[in-house]
C-alpha cells in the first residue's frame, strides 16, 4: 500500500527548500548572504536586458576572468562596466558573495579577496543584498526601512555611459564622475584616456565643457554648454542632446550631466581609441550615431594660439586675420602648434610702455563668425549690448562673445581650441590692432569710384579691339578628364549594358584639393591599407560624409586602363552588395577614386585573425558567403578576401574593380596576354593561359567558400603538406567536410549546411571550367533545400603535387608570392 503524504505538508517543504534557491526565492537579479554565485552563474535582471557575472571579453587569449556587467539578448559580446578590471582571476573558481562585513565581494578560489565595494555598512552581513537592475545599474541596497542604496555601480562608471546614468563633478564634495577606457579591446584593465564634465570658474560662475583626456592631458572639447546643447560641437541640432540629453547646475558647485532613452539597448562609449561613440542596438546590429572627435579638427590645440582649424580647407589651419606664424618654417612643414602671434602690436600694449598713455587709434574687434569659441572663457553680467564695451574697456581682453543661454563671455591671453562651422558655432569678436581693420572712408570711396570708371571704360576698348585680331590658341591645360572620358566612351562603344548602365558625364569629379584635406592630406594616420593601384585612405567631406580614397601610385603597374575598368564598371552600379563609387580626380599627375567608407575593413582582416575570427559566427559566414555571390551576378573581378569589405553590420561587399571584365555583346570569354590578379585565387586557364571568362571568377569564389568555412588562407599547408584545396578534397573523399568547419564556428546543427558548403566550394573549383557551375547556379545551390548537388571532381593545383605557379612564373623569370600578392602584369603563356 503506497502512503501519499499529506499534501500541504508536501508543499511546505517544497517552498522550504526551494527558499535556498536564489531564483526561485529572490530572482534572478539578486544575491543575498546565503545566496552567492560562483563562475558559471549569472544574475539577469528582471527586463532580460543585462547581465551581470563572470565573463572573459571576446578574443582575449588565456583564460582571465572578469566580473562586469553586458547585455544580454546582444549576440555580440558587450560589456558596460567591469568590477574588477585590473585584478583578473586566471581561472573560473571565482566567487561574487556578501561578505560577513555587508560589503559585494569577489573572491578566487582560495577565499583570497579580488574586489569590493568597500564601504562602511552599520548593519548586520544578512541585511544587505545587491540587485541588478533593469537600466544595468548594480545596487548594493540596505533590507531596513526605506531600502537605503549603500553602493551603486552608477556611482563608479567605467568605459560606458547608459541612460538613466549620472557623470559630473562638484566642488563641495570633490567628487568627479568620469568615464575611463579599457587598455584595448581585449583588455578590460585602466586605459589611458578618460571623459567627463570640466568647468572653469570665474570667480564663481562656471562653464561646464565635455572633455577627453589622455593621461590627464586635454584631446577634445565640446565648448561650453549653454542650456540646451554643448556650442563647440559641429551641426548639434542634427545630434541627440535635444532629445533626453540634459546638464543640470545645483547653483553649489556641482553640475551633472544625464540623458533619459525610452530604451536601454543605447549608450555612449568611450573606446581604447580615445573617442566617444553613441551606438543604439536593433536587429541589424549596433548602429554607430555620433563620434567625437569626428574630424582632424576636434583634436584640441590643433592649430595652437590664434590659429583657427576648418576641415573644409587645405591647409585645415591658419592664423587669425592680423596674425602670422610664430615659427613659419614649422607652419610650412604642417606643424601648427606653436601657433600664431600678433603682426602689429595692440594700442593698448603700446599705451603700457609710455608714460603719456601713447597716441595713434585704438583696437578694434574683429568678427569670426560661426565659430567654436577657445577654451577657458570668462564670465561678464553683461547684456548683448554692454558686452562689446565691458572687454573693450579692458586692455586684458583679447576676445569676447556673447550666447543666449550663456551670455557675455571674455577671454584674456591667448585663445586657444579655434575651429570654423560651416552650419553652427556662434560670432567671436578677437582684438586686434585698428591697421588690420578694413575701413571704408567716404574719402576712399569718392577716389576708387571714379578709378574703377575709368578701369571699366578702359577694358570695354581693349575687349572690343581684341575682337579685330584672330585669337591666339588657348594654352594648353589638363586635359587628363578629357581623354579618361572619351577612353571610356571606346571602352563600352558596342556594348549596350555598359553604355545604358554609365553616364560618364555625369560622374562627379572631385578637386584634388578637397580629397587632400579631407584625408588631412593624406596622412599615415588615415591609411586603410595598401593594394596593387596604391595606397587608400579613409577622408571626410565637409559634410561630414565618411569616403575611402584610393590614391594610384606612381610605382604601381596599374594606371588608366585599370582606373577606366573601375569607373566604367561600377559608377553607375547600385547593390548592396558592391562599394559603391561617388565619383573620381584626375588633376596633372593625380589619379585618384572615392568610394563610400566601410568601417569593418576587409573579411581578411576578420577571417584569419585568430582572435577577431570568433566575431564571425557561422550564419554570420554563410550571409556573407550568398551576399558575395549576389555582388559576383553583376560583374567579373579579381576575387579575394581582401576585396570582400564588411560594413557596419558585417554584410559583405565586392570593392576594387580596377581588373574587372567588361565583356562585349554575346562574349562569355576572352583571351589576353596580360594576366592580373592573385595567385591563389586566380584559375588554372587564367593564370597560365590567359583565358579567362565567368568560371575564373567562380573559382576564384570557391576558394573565398573555403577559406571562409575554414578561417584558413589557400596557401596555408594542413597534413601531408596539403594546400587547403587539396584538403578540403581529401576530407570530402573520406567523409569528413564538415571538419572543414573553424572549430570556433562548428555545430552539429548546421553540419549538414557547413557540409553543403563546402560540396559548392569544391564545385567552383574544379580543374576545367565547364564542370564549375555558374554564379547563379551557386545561389541556387545555396538558398535552396536540395539534396541531389553533383559529386565534385578534383580541383585544379593538387593533382600534380610536384607543380606549383611559383615554379610556372620561374621560368618566365616571374618572382611572385602566393596567394597574397596581387599581378599586375605577367605575361600569359
């Protein structure tokens, strides 16, 4: 007989013992005295938005564990705050507890303490409990009472800005909130740079600034904050501070700054690089809004005393009007800071070296308009209209503005951190002598009139007695975008598609000037990378439009021919899966291509990097891989992984066009004795015949299928000195391709997909070209659930194992690397 307990008393001891759950007792947002979490165990708080451990940041080598706060439903790891940030624990034996003292404490597995909150608690270990909650705030809370808050992680920000989150500082208590950033992006420790609120005092009234530091040393500055926005900044009705952004004034000493978001999934972020990004998180991925600095200009001090920055402009600084250089031949070689000094000494200046007071004019005001204001302002009562007398009447004064929600500000010495706006920035009136004035007499406009008559009547005879004599031929001028025109016009002559697809004259022709100040003429700094047509370097427009723009080198074999493929290709091409070109310079000797900027770079720089390798999931490959062949449909091209260009949301995109094939009318292939691309990805018919058609390419595109299921380059030698073709063929023949799969990508439930790839990849690289399938074919393959794929046959460059290109291009007295090196001219045999 089977005695069923009473089921009341059942219940009771469920609840008893289930109390010594933390999830089933407190949720999963806490952690009491009784209930402390080791490694393997997170808190979630109640919106399922943070999260808050242990972790290890994404791509760090060796085995540190850290103990921080990220979200949760973001696939891409993101940590908003760290507790223990430079005293890691090198294995997972942690432990986040309440200590006997009240305190959250981080433990190692020898009870040796790691972190704490450190504060003093009145109370007894078990009245005390921390909380995660849902804005990602850490809150150490007092169970008595009213819940006093004893410690919370708001209080102690790291690298990341959250809404609802509180930066500031106050004189009264000493206390200055600022953001720090991480070592790299690996590494959670003490960066060198910081940003928060600084103000100025005079005496007692303050400007609050924005500002980023390194190692205490001011970076950036957002200019004063007048109320609604920070002045300094380029364009701030188009940003977010209107929109939940607010910096409050207690009228004691303390400002803090804050923004409310309906959604958390939003934050700014101060990175290793020293710059502060606002990012928003959707389906899509994370969304980069604004960036500080933004351009060469934000860099504060650029152009020193009295110099003023303009990104619009090249050279980007130059001396107020009435002042020079202080040291012309460091101006001339592009080093501003030193600055600029007054040409003509002030009135005033003269009137302290006499005893009389001296003579002469007084200064004057010069106005800049549209200006970030200098750093260090200072404070006046004054209204708009006594404004301009209060700093006249002091010979200390060298400049003054005046702003509605600021009022009357004043500068004495040198003024320093100038930029001009195009579309914001508020007037700046700067003293200088009453010589570099420009003054309009009657007396000087009753003598240029009647001279200009007689300059006007005088030019009307000479125009009219030209008309009598043949002209004299013009001289002769560039002609260079002439003749690239009327090249491309035989280029696509007899071939429609090419011809309905570009309107040469209507691509855009940038200055060379323009191109070289956005790219702070073209300075290392702002290099991308290094191809076979030249350098690329990444630039942004005076609208503020990011561009890649790449420069041909005089050294380079590539030249016109390549640059008329590129244009004539893809001016007029629009696919999301093809860099798109905004246009093209050519001035003199300069041959120059803009296109849109994709701030991941390269797949190569993702796919064989051992640590950013793990960014790249395996939904994240196979999109990339369809979206290639999607961008392959409209063209034939010289196909690598350093062509393939991520953009924000790792989508991939064919870029360099230069080797691209314009086929003409009812033309499948063609033979040429000008061989170009890169071996080890380029066909066998191609690289030592010259033959090329749409197979080349789906060759190339089955090795870029491989060396993204794989994360390994062709050349790279597996057992058995095998290639990674000759590999990947051996591991089909023995049943095992879907070991192909990067370990860090494997699952079995995409097995049969990783299999199915690799199948196609081997497909397309098939040693004749009327086995590989087409590109559509490959798409077919792809996105469609089939079963009944063909069985590949061997690809090409295995079966003779002795035989390689290098030994093919020996004996053309060719010396080329493999794999890595693009052609640009070899002869075909």
């Amino acid at each position: 007989m089977i005695v069923i307990p009473n089921i009341r008393i059942l219940l009771f001891v469920l609840a008893t013992v289930s109390c010594f759950s933390l999830k089933l007792c407190f949720g999963e947002d806490r952690i009491t005295f009784s209930t402390p979490i080791k490694d393997s165990e997170t808190l979630l708080s109640k919106s399922g938005v943070f999260r808050f451990g242990f972790f290890s940041p994404v791509n760090s080598t060796g085995l540190l564990r850290y103990v921080g706060i990220w979200y949760d439903k973001v696939p891409v790891q993101t940590v908003v705050w760290v507790a223990n940030k430079d005293t890691p624990i090198n294995n997972t034996s942690g432990v986040i507890s309440i200590s006997d003292d009240g305190n959250l404490v981080v433990t190692d597995g020898r009870n040796r303490l790691v972190w704490s909150t450190n504060v003093t608690v009145t109370v007894a270990s078990n009245a005390t409990w921390v909380q995660l909650m849902d804005n990602g705030n850490l809150r150490l809370q007092d169970n008595r009472n009213n819940v006093e808050t004893l410690w919370e992680s708001f209080k102690h920000p790291y690298n990341s800005f959250l809404p609802r989150m509180t930066l500031g500082t106050s004189t009264k208590t000493g206390e200055n909130l600022k953001l720090t950033s991480w070592r790299s992006y690996v590494d959670p420790s003490t960066g060198s740079y910081t940003a928060g609120l600084a103000s100025f005092t005079f005496p007692e009234l303050m400007f609050p600034e924005l500002l980023i530091w390194n190692k205490n040393v001011p970076i950036w500055r957002s200019g004063p904050w007048n109320g609604q926005v920070f002045i300094g900044l380029p364009d701030v009705d188009s940003l977010l501070f209107l929109d939940g952004f607010n910096l409050i004034n207690d009228n004691q000493g303390t400002f803090s700054m804050s923004f409310a978001n309906d959604s958390f999934m939003y934050h700014f972020n101060l990175d290793p690089d020293g710059a502060i990004y606002q990012r928003d998180w959707s389906a899509r991925g994370w969304r980069i809004g604004v960036r500080f600095p933004s351009t060469g200009c934000d860099a504060f001090g650029r152009c020193g005393p009295y110099g003023i920055c303009n990104s619009r402009e090249d050279p980007t600084c130059k001396c107020v009007k009435g002042f020079v250089p202080r040291n012309s031949t460091e101006w001339n070689a592009r080093n501003w800071s030193n600055g600029c000094v007054r040409r003509v000494s002030l009135q005033c200046e003269r009137q302290r070296n006499v005893s009389n007071g001296g003579g002469g004019k007084g200064d004057g005001f010069l106005k800049l308009q549209k200006m970030k204001v200098p750093i260090i302002a200072e404070q006046s009562l004054a209204n708009v209209q006594a404004c301009p007398k209060v700093c006249s009447d002091n010979c200390s004064c060298t400049a003054y503005a005046y702003d509605r929600g600021i009022g009357c500000m004043l500068w004495s010495g040198e003024l320093v951190d100038m930029q001009s706006f195009l579309g914001s920035g508020i007037d700046l009136y700067v003293r200088v002598a009453h010589s570099e004035l420009k003054t309009h007499s009657k007396l000087a406009v009753m003598i240029t009139a009647p001279v200009l008559g007689v300059v006007f009547v005088a030019a009307f005879c000479v125009l009219l007695a030209c008309r009598r004599f043949k002209k004299r031929p013009a001289p002769e001028k560039d002609r260079s975008a002439e003749l690239l025109y009327k090249r491309m016009e035989e280029l696509t002559s007899g071939n429609e598609s090419a011809s309905n697809q570009v309107k040469l004259k209507d691509l855009p022709l940038f200055e060379f000037k323009v191109l070289a100040t956005s790219t702070d003429s073209f300075s290392p700094g702002n290099k991308l990378g290094q191809g076979g047509f030249g350098p690329v370097y990444k630039g942004i427009l005076p609208e503020g439009q990011e561009i890649a723009v790449k420069r041909l080198s005089r050294a380079s074999g590539q030249g016109l021919e390549e640059l008329m493929n590129e244009v004539v290709v893809i001016s007029k091409l629009q696919h999301r899966n093809l860099v798109k070109l905004l246009g093209c310079c050519i001035e003199g000797e300069e041959r120059l291509l803009v296109y849109e900027y994709m701030p991941k770079k390269s797949l190569d720089a993702y796919l064989f990097d051992p640590l950013k390798q793990k960014i790249l999931d395996w939904r994240t490959r196979f999109n990339i891989m369809e979206g290639i062949c999607r961008g392959l449909l409209y063209l034939h091209r010289d196909l690598k992984a350093s062509n393939i260009l991520l953009d924000d949301n790792l989508n991939p995109k064919i870029s360099d066009f230069g080797l691209a094939r314009v086929f003409q009318v009812n033309e499948d292939e063609a033979n040429t004795t000008r061989v170009v691309g890169t071996y080890g990805y380029m066909s066998p018919e191609y690289a030592m015949e010259g033959f090329f058609s749409e197979k080349s390419d789906v060759f190339s595109l089955g090795v870029i299928f491989l060396e993204i299921i794989s994360g390994r380059k062709n050349s790279h030698k597996e057992d058995n000195n095998l290639n990674l073709l000759a590999y990947a063929w051996k591991l089909w023949n023995d049943g095992e391709a879907s070991s192909l799969a990067n370990s860090i990508v494997f699952d079995e439930c995409f097995e049969k997909e990783i299999t199915k790839c690799v199948q196609i990849g081997l497909l397309c690289v098939q040693e004749f070209a009327n086995d590989r399938p087409n590109v559509s074919t490959v798409i077919w393959m792809l996105t469609t659930e089939n079963t009944n794929l063909p069985e590949p046959k061997q690809p090409a460059f295995i079966a003779r194992r002795g035989f390689s290109i290098a030994e093919s291009s020996d004996q053309s007295s060719q010396k080329v690397s493999i794999n890595d090196v693009s052609l640009t001219a070899v002869t075909g045999r």
